[in-house]
C-alpha cells in the first residue's frame, strides 16, 4: 500500500477537498468516494496518478460542494469554516497557510463552486489551465476567464496587510491573556475600532447569530463570557496554519482565529459549533 499513490499522495488530496469545502469531515467522505474510484480502475493505463487523483477529487469535491450550497442556506446563523489543529511547520509554506486560513476559506465560501474550484487548482496548487479544465470540465478558455474574475472577487474581500508570524503570536497572545482577565480595556486596545466578530454554533450551542460590530460592542460581549461559566480556560494552539486559540467553557471547547492588520484585530472568527471541533487533538496533515 505504501508503494500506491493514492497513499502516497493523500495529504495533498485532502488539501485540495478541504479547501474547496471548508470542511474536514465532507472533505475525507470525498476521499472515501474517490478512493473508490481508483480503486475500479487499471492503474497501468493511468501516465500521471497526482494529476490524475487531483482532477478525481475534484470532480467530487465539486459534487459535493454543490448540494452543500443548498443546505448551508439553512444554517442556524453564520456558517464558517471546520478549525483543523496544525503543526507550525504548515506556516512555513506562506501561500499554503494563507490559502487554509479560516479568514481565506470564509472568503472562499462567496465564490461559486467552479470559481473556487478553478481559484484554488490554479492560485495553490499551481496547475495548468488545461489540467483545470481538464477537472471541471471547461475548456481552457473559459477557466483562464473564470480564473481572473475568482482572483478578482478574492483580492476585494482578503486582508490586505501581510503579517510575520512573530507578529500574529505576539497580538493572539494579548488577546487570549485579556480574554482570561476580562479587562475590558485591554480587549478594546487590542482590537482595531471596526473589527467584526463572527460566530458559528450551528444552533446547536449558544452563539451570535449574525455578525458583531465595532470595538466597544465586541469586546463587552467577549469580557462577559468568561463570568457565564464555572470554568473558563484558554490555550494557544496552532490553527489552520497560524497562531490561534482553544478556549474551554465548562469544558465545552471552542476555537478563536484572528486575523490582524497593523497590530490590532480586524476579525474573530469564534467556532462553536461542536460537530467541527472534532479534530482538535492531533495535527492535520495540510500539504501541497
């Protein structure tokens, strides 16, 4: 088995399913299925397996994601992104942690599913247009244009500041060291004046149910969460390839990613919901 290149390239695989889904959980069902496939098919016949696994996964993760679509509109409040626990080496490859960011994979749920297919075929895994094509069935035209118009749609609505990764340790450990406190004040000095707080608890735990607004909104709510509860812990953790946090509410756990511009928070993101929290003790394999 080890020789198979299923196997051999499965972490890729599983990248490429979870960036397009946003979700682990659906990404190793597509994996399952196109396990299957390869499973049916003679091998020898097959000049290049990592392409030809690639535009399987795809097509998969492109079925999928469609009939996502269709019940994410039924989601009990904000839908974000499944958290994936990671080892600070995935930070090493700047463009692969950017691309599996919860803030990048938010941004990627307002593409259509051949936008995001072609977007991230093309910007993080490098393919050509006619492997693209090749896996979404376009022709190599139609995704040079449908490329230019994801980047486009993207570049309007990702962080534009790029921070070290110093930096973004030093702002998440201010954070989760007021969070603890409660201190009002220093929550508000370590976030930026406009920043938006999101919430995912898919109506299964308490949440926001809409986005929250502005320093002085955000940070009494975040001050007052840890008095609710008997037991209120956090820990930094690595997530989806940056500095994150775990908090525990009763030993209820949640995650906390953060995106930064110019030292300050601009957006919480604040996962929940616990069916996404699963796969938060051993380091996922994220690779390209």
């Amino acid at each position: 088995m080890t020789d198979d290149p299923f196997v051999a390239h499965r972490g890729l695989l599983f990248t490429v399913a979870y960036e397009m889904l946003g979700s682990a959980a659906d990404a190793e069902d597509v994996l399952q299925e196109s396990w299957l496939r390869w499973a049916d098919i003679d091998h020898t016949q097959v000049r290049d397996p990592r392409s030809y696994l690639v535009r399987t996964v795809t097509r998969q993760a492109l079925n999928r994601l469609r009939t996502l679509s269709r019940s994410r509109e039924d989601y009990v409040g904000e839908w974000l992104p499944e958290p994936l626990l990671t080892s600070p080496d995935v930070a090493e490859d700047v463009e692969l942690a950017e691309s599996v960011s919860i803030a990048m994979l938010t941004v990627l749920e307002t593409l259509a599913p051949t936008e995001r297919a072609v977007f991230v075929l093309r910007e993080v895994f490098e393919l050509s247009y006619g492997e693209i094509a090749a896996a979404v069935g376009k022709s190599a035209a139609a995704v040079r244009q449908i490329a230019r118009r994801a980047r486009e749609h993207v570049a309007a609505r990702r962080p534009r500041v790029e921070v070290s990764r110093s930096e973004q340790q030093a702002v998440v450990e201010r954070f989760l060291a007021a969070l603890r406190t409660g201190q009002l004040q220093e929550l508000m000095e370590v976030m930026a004046p406009d920043v938006v707080m999101i919430a995912d608890g898919g109506g299964l735990v308490a949440a926001a149910l809409t986005p929250l607004h502005g320093v002085e909104l955000v940070a009494q709510v975040l001050a007052g969460a840890h008095r609710k509860v008997a037991a209120f812990e956090t820990t930094a953790v690595w997530l989806n390839g940056a500095p994150a946090g775990r908090l525990e509410f009763d030993g209820e756990p949640s995650t906390v990613s953060l995106t930064v511009e110019n030292g300050r928070i601009t957006r919480i993101y604040v996962v929940r919901n616990p069916r996404k929290l699963t796969r938060l003790d051993e380091p996922s394999q994220l690779t390209r």
